[in-house]
C-alpha cells in the first residue's frame, strides 16, 4: 500500500529564482507537505512552504564544494542522505525537480533512472533502513574514499596517489561521484536497484533535450504520462540558457513559461496573488490535441508540406504529419535573418525529436539555404518571425514559400510591424490573442497569400523560343503562353503553372516535358502566369485558332494531359479537338460556385467566368474520344467533380486513400511512368491500373491511411492484425506508433 510522505528540499544561498520558486509552489498546489532547509534566511520562500534550519541535519561547518566548479553538490548529496536516514516517510527532491502530482511510494524507495546507465537522486527516497542508504553515508563521510566504479584504471590511480601520501579529494574526483554515480553503485549492488522507477516517472525530458524546455511551442506536455510524478529542469543549465537567449525572462509559451503562468511565479521570483493567476492548461492535458485542433482551424484537408519558420513549432509539425503523413521542412533560418553554414544544433534536436516521435527519417528535411525552399501548404512562424524575430526577414522567402492554397499559421507580437509586412502579401485573419510575457499582447493569425500575379516570366520566353527551334512556335500575351515542341505524330497537350515550372523545378520546363521528350512525341505547353483556371479569352481564341486552322489535324494521336488545375484544362479545352484522348489526375470539373457550391478550394477564382465552350470540363470532355480520370474516391472534394464526369466515355480509375496530389502518390510509389505511358498511348485498362495499384500494399502512406480509418471504424481487432502485417515488411512509424496507443480491448 502506499505511504504518505513529505518532501524536503535544501536551498543555498540568498533569493531563489523564479526557477526554484516555480518547483516550490508546485508541491503547494499539489497538495503536497513540503519542508525547504537552509543555513540563512531565504527572501522569497513560496506560502504553504516550511521552513527548516539545515544544521538540524548537516552542520554548515562540514560544508564541501566540487573544486573544479565550485558547485555545492557535494554538501547536497550528502545532505539528503542524513535526511534520509534522520527521517521517516521523507523524500528529497531539488529545487529544481518540479511536482506533477504527490510522491508517494510502497517501500520508501523512491528514485528513477535517468539513462539506461543509472539513476538519479534529483528525487530520492530511501527507508531508514536502506542498506545503500548506510554505504552511501558510510562512503560520503570519508572525503578521500575511493570510488571503485570508474573502472580498474582510475581506481588504481586512486590507489598510487593515496599510497604517495597525496590522496584525492572527492572534490577533485569526477561530477557526480558522490551523486547519480554513487548512488546507482550501491543500489545495484544491495539489489535495491530493483525500485526504479521508469525514466519517464521522474525525468521524463531527457538531459539533452533540457534546452526544449525554454522554446516556445515544443510539445513538452507530451513527455508527461500517467506514470510522471516530476519533471527534472536541470537547473544551473536552464537559468543559464534562459538568460543568454531569452534575456533572463522564460518565454510564454515555452514549458517554463507556461508552468509559471500556472503557478503564478514572476520571473523576479516572485509570485502573484491567488486571486489574479490566470489559469492555463495543465500539463496532463496533451498539447498533441491543442496541435490537432490548430490544424483543424487551417481549414487544410490535405498537406502535402510544412514548413516551421526557425523549427520553433514542432508539436504542430508532429500532428500534421500523423493526420496526412506529409513531408516536415525545419526552415534552419536565424532569428537574425543569417543562414547556417551546417545544420544548426537545435534544428538538429527538432529533428531527432520528430524521427524519435515515429515520424520517417526521410520525410524531414532541414532547410540551409534559401534556393532550397520548397513551396508548402502550410507555413508555420510560431514564436519566431513576427515574434521573437524580426518580420523583416522572412521577405527574402515570401516568393518561394507559397502556393495559392497555402496557409501560415504565425504568432505577431503588437508593436512588430508584422501585419503592414504582410499586406501586400495576402490576407491575416485573427484567431486569438493572448498576452506575451514582458513584450505587450500576440496575436495569432491565419495568413492566406494572394494568388501570383498572371504574368508571363521573361526567362520564360527566351526558354519556350529556344524550346520550340525553328519548325515550333510560341506566343504570348503577358498572362498566358502556348509552346509547340515539334516532334512526332502523336501530339500531347498539357497545361501548367508557370511559376511552378520556372521557380520550383530545376529544368524549368513545362508538365510532363522530359517524359513527353523520351516517347519522340510532339508537345503543346499552354502555361498560366499564376493560378488562373486559365480563364482568359486569348486562351479561348488560341485554341480555336489553332483547331481552324487544321493544327490537331496533323497529328494521328492527340491527348490532353494534366493534375488539378492542368487536368480541368485538360478536359476542358479537348473541345477544340474532338476525338482526341484526355488523361487527367485528380481534375475539377468547374470551380463556378453556382454549379459546384461545395467546392470550397481555389478562392482566388470563385469570381471568374465559368461559361462558354470551355467552361466546364465535364461538359467539353464529352466529345473526347475517352477521358480516363485517376482520383482517391476518398478525397470528398475530387470525388464530386469525379462524379461530374458522367459521359460514356469516361473511364473512372479510383486509387484510394492516396490523396488529392495523386501523381506526387504514384511517383512516390514508381509506377507513375508505367501508368501514364499506357494512358497516353491509349492502352492502359482498368486491370492494368489496378494491377499497378497494388504496389500501394508496401507505400507507408496507404498503409497508415488504412490502419487508421479500421481504428475509426471501431475494427480494433483488424487495426492489430493489419499494424502487426504492415510492421512486419516496414518500420511505419506513424502506424508503429498508433498500434502502441491502440486500445486493448
């Protein structure tokens, strides 16, 4: 049965930071007796603190320090144990140990591992009569005893000095010696090491992940399990860092921050009164959920990649990536605006944190250099730019990070100049204010870009005249382009963004150009100076002309070729050419609200003209000779414009739980190539396809897809069975980690 018991702690030295305040209230508030040592009077010692004379236990005039560090942790760790043994039911605890919940233990033991190599006794409880107990004060009031457990080498040196009649001090000897070190020595050697608790109990932030515990947005609360009685802050460490980067002041939303606001602890060390502390969201409330509902507020159904500005917000980073197994870009970008020359060390921790969380290796990248910038769906500046860091410098990436769906989730401190650097940008819509710690209220926002200008790239010219040689062409109006390629007698139309293809692929060239090249077929590129639908009467004109004209007519074969935005133009526009084939990836059939008012996607167009021989794509494709769509039937948006295309010649390929970016799917998969060629030469059939799909079986996003939608199904018992197959053939870390969750019954 469990004991109740007291917590001591021991304090040396005058005023105590808000750091050992914090830890002190919090046993307060837990409800937990707690009685603090020391040898002069201390300042500001919480209320609902004892206090106690240390000489009472260890006289002041046996005081020791560590001679390299002049750190009193040997007078500590003896301290505790002549705590121990003077006290019944009495744990210690450092000041730096803060309570998640009461102390309690069957035994009297009460310690926890830290590393798979030993214990610590930041939290340490002991019977009277502790048989490691009796050695450790036994060795501890020799202040020349040999510690044996630094191996035969150093105990021999040991030895040799002593016999010279220069023993060493335990001063002189290793950190630790007479603390973590001795400490896991004796308890392993009376067996008594069978009490440890799991490092979670007790020291659930691993050591060298300390410095996450002043960042704001890290996850923390995650560490923390049913299993937590503490959480260890490695004290000197954490005050030091604070004050070189944060300036002495814990930021808000770090975990310090956040459990000071809780507990009412000022950073001067003191503490506000009951009645004015704001409450906050306890630890044992998982801030996984908070990430979740964040990213619900986006109102993205599918992220393909996220970019977090600095690696600040790896809590949201983590939730999106186990919602839509999307790519994680850490943007490695100084809080002065200054690039690394190698990976930063905290980007480096961000990402062991993510891979040790179960998320794939493979799928984070940590962003160096600003040509390596990849467009994302969503952009996350969370207690970074805008924040603790100056607006100024994101301008350098404001052309590279965006697409016309693109969101960013960012914190805006008042009195940055954020929201006037963002206006000419795209559009900030407030979701909630809080007040930041020193520096006046922040408010979050959701920032939506504007679409790209439609204009035409004078690169691009100079690319497409080269492109298309003497027997090709290529005009222009200034928003939209056609490039003729000439080649063979099977012409292949495709359509395409011409910022992606000039700022986001290294061969600027058009959708589909390399593999159109390798097949000896001819090529037309109609590219759109932006996000455009291609709405646009020169557009219209062109294709006409060119049908007038006799141009389609030259060639045996010709198919329309395009994804999104490139497969509604596909379909589309294959009016020009009667009899003619279309291929298209996850297509809109309109984006007119007056035919498709649930189409919530594409803003930047819901107010262009819709109308006309090429307006709906459903209706112009159905004088196409076969028009086979590839879509996730699952993707609830795609499947209504799927379902749109009604006609006979309409051949429906459904590739579930691969997503809107379907090409981006199969690619990943290797069987894109293979599936494309056969459409476009006109032979591919639904077996084929299908036949092709199952490879889906080994493509780690399939196979989380599935396992999570039998778990939200309630089929348990097929969630073990299909984890327990899929982790059988690969290390799936999002599917690895849900089947540990899965509930037993």
């Amino acid at each position: 049965m469990n004991k109740d018991y007291q917590v001591a702690a021991l304090w040396i030295g005058g005023k105590m930071s808000f750091l050992e305040v914090l830890c002190l209230k919090s046993f307060v508030d837990a409800g937990q007796h707690i009685t603090l040592y020391s040898y002069e009077p201390i300042p500001n010692v919480p209320e609902g603190v004892a206090i106690a004379d240390a000489n009472e236990i260890l006289s002041s005039e046996q005081f020791l320090r560590h001679g390299r560090t002049n750190s009193p942790a040997l007078h500590s760790d003896r301290f505790r144990y002549h705590l121990l043994a003077k006290n019944d039911h009495m744990i210690w605890a450092d000041t730096d140990a803060y309570c998640v919940k009461p102390f309690t233990s069957p035994t009297g033991h009460f310690f926890a591992w830290e590393s798979k190599e030993g214990v610590n006794g930041g939290v340490l409880g002991l019977p009277q009569d502790s048989e490691a107990l009796g050695r450790l004060i036994e060795f501890t009031n020799d202040e020349y005893a040999i510690p044996t457990w630094y191996g035969d080498d150093y105990t021999r040196e040991l030895l040799e000095a002593r016999e010279r009649g220069e023993p060493v001090h335990a001063g002189d000897q290793p950190w630790g010696v007479w603390g973590p070190h001795g400490l896991t020595h004796f308890l392993k050697e009376t067996g008594e090491i069978k009490y440890a608790l799991p490092q979670a109990a007790l020291y659930p932030i691993d050591y060298k992940y300390r410095a996450k515990m002043t960042q704001p947005g890290y996850d923390w609360q995650k560490h923390v399990t049913d299993e937590t009685y503490s959480i260890h802050f490695y004290g000197r460490r954490l005050r030091a860092r604070i004050n070189e980067k944060h300036g002495g002041i814990p930021k808000a939303r770090s975990c310090v921050g956040m459990l000071m606001s809780k507990h009412g602890v000022l950073p001067d060390g003191s503490v506000k009164p009951a009645e004015s502390v704001t409450p906050v969201t306890p630890p044992e409330q998982a801030q996984g959920a908070q990430a979740a509902a964040l990213l619900e507020r986006t109102g993205l159904t599918r992220i393909e990649r996220i970019a977090d500005l600095g690696a600040m917000a790896p809590d949201l980073a983590l939730a999106a990536q186990e919602r839509f197994d999307c790519e994680i870009d850490l943007i490695d970008l100084g809080s002065d605006g200054a690039w690394p020359a190698l990976a930063s060390g905290h980007a480096q921790a961000v990402k062991a944190e993510l891979v040790a969380a179960g998320v794939d290796d493979a799928r984070i990248r940590i962003v160096t250099r600003l040509e390596e910038i990849k467009p994302a769906d969503l952009v996350l500046s969370l207690a970074s730019f805008g924040d603790s860091a100056k607006i100024k410098h994101l301008a350098p990436l404001m052309g590279k990070l965006f697409h016309a769906d693109s969101r960013m989730l960012m914190d805006i401190r008042a009195g940055t100049g954020a929201f006037p650097f963002l206006k000419p940008y795209g559009e900030s819509a407030a979701l909630e204010e809080f007040e930041g710690r020193g520096n006046g209220k922040i408010t979050r926002v959701l920032f939506s870009p504007f679409a790209p200008k439609a204009e035409s790239d004078p690169a691009w010219a100079e690319i497409a005249r080269e492109l298309a040689g003497p027997d090709g062409f290529y005009t222009d109006n200034g928003q939209h382009s056609f490039l003729y390629v000439p080649r063979g007698k099977t012409l292949v139309v495709t359509f395409d963004n011409l910022d992606i293809a000039m700022g986001k692929r290294e061969d600027r060239r058009p959708w589909g150009y390399s593999f159109i090249e390798k097949q000896g077929w001819s090529m037309l590129g109609a590219m759109a100076g932006g996000w455009t639908w291609y709405r646009d009467p020169w557009v219209f004109d062109e294709f006409d002309r060119l049908a007038a004209e006799g141009f389609f007519a030259r060639f045996e074969r010709v198919v329309f070729y395009g994804a999104s935005m490139g497969g509604y133009a596909a379909a589309a526009f294959s009016a020009a050419c009667p009899g003619a084939d279309v291929v298209v990836i996850s297509p809109q059939s309109t984006v007119d609200k007056a035919v498709v008012p649930w189409e919530t996607r594409y803003k930047t167009v819901w107010g262009q003209d819709f109308s006309g021989k090429y307006g709906d794509a459903a209706e112009a494709s159905k004088a196409a000779a076969r028009v086979s769509i590839l879509y996730d039937p699952y993707e609830p948006l795609d499947a209504g414009h799927a379902a749109r295309f009604d006609a006979p010649n309409v051949m429906k390929l459904r590739a579930p739980l691969l997503g809107h970016r379907l090409g981006s799917s199969l690619n990943q998969m290797g069987i894109l190539t293979p599936i494309i060629l056969k459409a476009l030469e006109g032979s591919l059939r639904p077996q084929d396809f299908h036949m092709a799909l199952r490879a889906r079986r080994n493509f780690p996003r399939y196979q989380k897809e599935l396992f999570n939608r039998c778990v939200a199904r309630g089929h348990l018992k097929l969630a073990r069975r299909l984890g327990e197959w899929i982790l059988k053939r690969n290390d799936n870390g999002p599917v690895r980690k849900a089947l540990r969750d899965l509930p037993k019954s």
